[in-house]
C-alpha cells in the first residue's frame, strides 16, 4: 500500500487500525507496506476498500512471480517425453504431461504415502534410496516385498525415481515414501484374495495414494469391499484402464469399478495407444507407450522402456500424490474431480478425442500443472517458499495476496498391465 505524502505515522496506524488491517514488512524508500488482512475478508474486498480511503495512494495484491521451470540433472531426463516433449524421438512437441512446469509448484513431500500394489521393489536399487517404507508380501505371506519380477520395479520409478541426483531418471513425485505391496508373483500373476488383502493392509498403514498397475482382475464381492475399506479409509485408488483395447476399460478389473481412477495410455503423439482400454468406465489419459523408467535389477546408469496402461497408471498416482503434497485434505472424489478438470482434451485424433468425456481418451490426457495450480494458493505459495496466506500493503502500492482458500508384452495376462 501506498499512503499519501502528507499521511504521518500516526494516520496510517489509523488506517490499518479502522481496516483491521497490520503492517508486516516496510520498503521504507519506497513508502510500501505489506499488510495482512482480516481472515474474513477477500483480497480483492480490501483492495477496492483501501483505494476508496483518501489516505492511501494505491493499493494492489501482492502477486507472486515464479523462477524458471524445474529441469531435472538426470543422466537420462532427455529420454523422459511423457514428462517433458520436445520431440525427441519424432513426437509431437507438448505430448507430455507439463511435469517440468508443475514441479515449479511442487515436487513431492516426504509426508505422503503411495501404496504400490505389484510385484514388488527392489530396496537396493539407488533410484529408491530413502524412500521405501516397510511393506508386506502377500503372496509368500511374509514382510519382504522384494520384487522377482521387473514390473513393479518399473511401474514404482516412473512414479517416484529419485530425482535431480545425475543418474538414470525422474519419477514424477521425487520426495513421497513409497508403501510395496506385493500382490503378483514371479509370473506377473495375483489373486483376488492377495490383492483384497493389499488393499486392506495399504489403507491401515496410512496410504494416501494406491497405484494399481494390475488388470484382468474380475470385481469379486471381495475386491469391491477392499476397494471400499480403502475409499473409506482416505486414500486415493488410481488403477489400469486395461490393454485389451476397444471396450477393455469396461471389462478390466479394478480399473473398471467405479470406486477408481480408471487410467487409459497415449503414445508421443497424443494418440491413443492402440492397447488403451476404452468404455465408459475411462476417466483420463497419460502417457504409456515406450515411458522411460528406472532399469530393472540393474544398479548401473542406465533406463529402461516400458509399455502398457500400467506405465500410465503411476504418471496419474504421481499426479494425485503431489497433489496431496500441496493440500493433504482432498477426497478421492476431489482429487479425480481435478484430474478430469485439468486434463487436456482434444489432444488426440478428431474421430476419438471428442470435445468433453469420450470413451477413448475420457476426460483427457493429465496435465500436472494445470492439477497443481488448482489447489488453493495459500497451500502453493508455501510450498514454494512464498509464505502463506497474508495480504500486503506495499508503500506506494497497498499489496495483498490473493486469498483462495519396448512393450511389456507381458501385461497382457491376468494380474498386470
């Protein structure tokens, strides 16, 4: 805020005074005030009200600005179009999810569980270093979920590969703990009661997120209870649209329960991939086709590709976790409500991707930072640093911030994707 040359000391604690208004920070050279605001009263309220006050000169919020996006150092970062496209490998510039935009916002917290329910992970891999809390083994009945088969391995580094650390690649959430639940076997394969008793145990040890990169699971009175006590409990179930293509998201379980983010694929090109389940049961798409991720069983510096709906389901869970990050309160419901908000539609061929929900692309192919910026920006300014909630007068200009509240071909069988 801006006060008039002849206003004393004396006036403008009158000011702020008969406003409810306090002085936070002064730009004495300047003549600028920060100020706070009443809690019940809008920026934008106090704005109107401090320019119509013949002792202020101006008033404006104080707006905040951004750096630069967040461009990982990862040895293979460049190789990561789903995260960032800029046609590398002759796609279409943009066929991402906006990852480098959004991590401006926020990259994860350490606060936050994501439940992978797989195969497995492997502790000693670097890309999970600090990351894995203690999971369970459903299918050996015993605590030690080490994967001995490379999908959860892959489908656990899309969503949360240690980032920025100049090796291999970048999940997508680089700080939330990962929960390993072992539900599938060396085969690929899991049962119903395995992956009931995954989701029981994710929801008890606090899972915020539960990625369910499995298909072909049948929605037995079993599972949609499991699903159910999860729902219940607060988490977030994100899960495959299935690979069978043309009317797969509607047969594929767990995906096609309404209980869940049902999750479709697209290649480089924002096309479908010609696997991506579609039905009604589809809510978005992400990126799923040749995804670069962590390389399995291998502690080198180097990555691996992977292909299926379960490479699209983590980009989705990593979505919906570091959204969490920013605001631990949203619903599932409100966290698929941003999803489908968010996402980019029209991106895909004419004939599929139809102006609002589809069953070919649904609501649209994720956008993490269009997800982000919808969260209120009290919560965003403080995870970037900016401090929380207050509105500022600035000297010459009353200054308040806005107040807002290669294809795994293998995934084709029952239990993976």
């Amino acid at each position: 805020m801006e006060y008039a040359p002849d206003v004393g000391r004396h006036a403008i604690a009158q000011a702020n005074a008969s406003h409810g208004t306090r002085v936070l920070e002064v730009i004495p050279e300047l003549g600028i005030y920060r100020l706070s605001i009443p809690a019940d009263r809008s920026v934008s309220e106090m704005v109107d009200a401090f320019r119509r006050d013949p002792r202020c000169k101006n008033a404006e919020p104080n707006s905040i600005g951004r750096g630069g996006d967040f461009v990982p150092a990862d040895s293979f970062f460049a190789y990561q179009w789903p995260l960032h496209n800029t046609g590398q490998f002759g796609g279409t510039p943009d066929a991402d999810i906006d990852a480098v935009e959004g991590w401006q916002i926020s990259r994860g917290d350490e606060s936050v569980a994501i439940a992978v329910l797989d195969s497995g992970i492997d502790f000693d891999h670097p890309e999970f270093a600090g990351r894995i809390l203690p999971g369970f083994d459903f299918v050996d009945e015993d605590e030690d979920p080490t994967a001995d088969h490379a999908h959860g391995v892959w489908v656990a580094g899309i969503l949360a590969a240690n980032a920025d650390n100049l090796f291999s690649v970048a999940g997508v959430d680089h700080f939330a703990r990962i929960l390993p639940v072992k539900v599938l076997n060396a085969q690929n394969f899991g049962s119903v009661m395995d992956l009931a008793q995954g989701l029981v145990f994710a929801a008890d040890q606090g899972a915020e997120v539960i990625n369910m990169s499995l298909i072909n699971y049948p929605i037995t009175g079993a599972i949609r209870n499991a699903l159910q006590y999860a729902r219940d409990a607060g988490a977030v179930l994100v899960a495959c649209a299935g690979n069978g293509g043309i009317g797969d998201a509607d047969r594929s379980g767990p995906g096609r329960s309404p209980l869940v983010i049902s999750v479709g694929a697209t290649t480089r090109f924002d096309e479908r991939a010609e696997f991506s389940g579609t039905g009604s049961a589809l809510d978005v798409v992400a990126p799923g086709e040749d995804v670069p991720t962590v390389a399995a069983f291998s502690y080198g510096n180097s990555c691996d590709f992977f292909t299926g709906c379960s490479a699209a389901t983590p980009i989705a869970s990593g979505i919906a976790s570091l959204l969490l990050s920013l605001d631990p309160l949203p619903t599932h419901q409100q966290v698929l409500d941003i999803l489908t908000e968010t996402a980019d539609d029209l991106v895909g061929p004419p004939a599929e991707d139809t102006p609002g929900r589809d069953d070919f692309f649904g609501y649209g192919r994720v956008n993490l930072n269009r997800a982000l910026l919808e969260v209120p920006e009290p919560a965003r300014s403080f995870q970037m640093g900016a401090g929380a909630g207050f509105l500022a007068l600035l000297a010459w200009a009353c200054s308040a911030r806005r107040r807002t509240a290669g294809r795994d071909r293998s995934c084709v069988r029952r239990g993976a994707c």
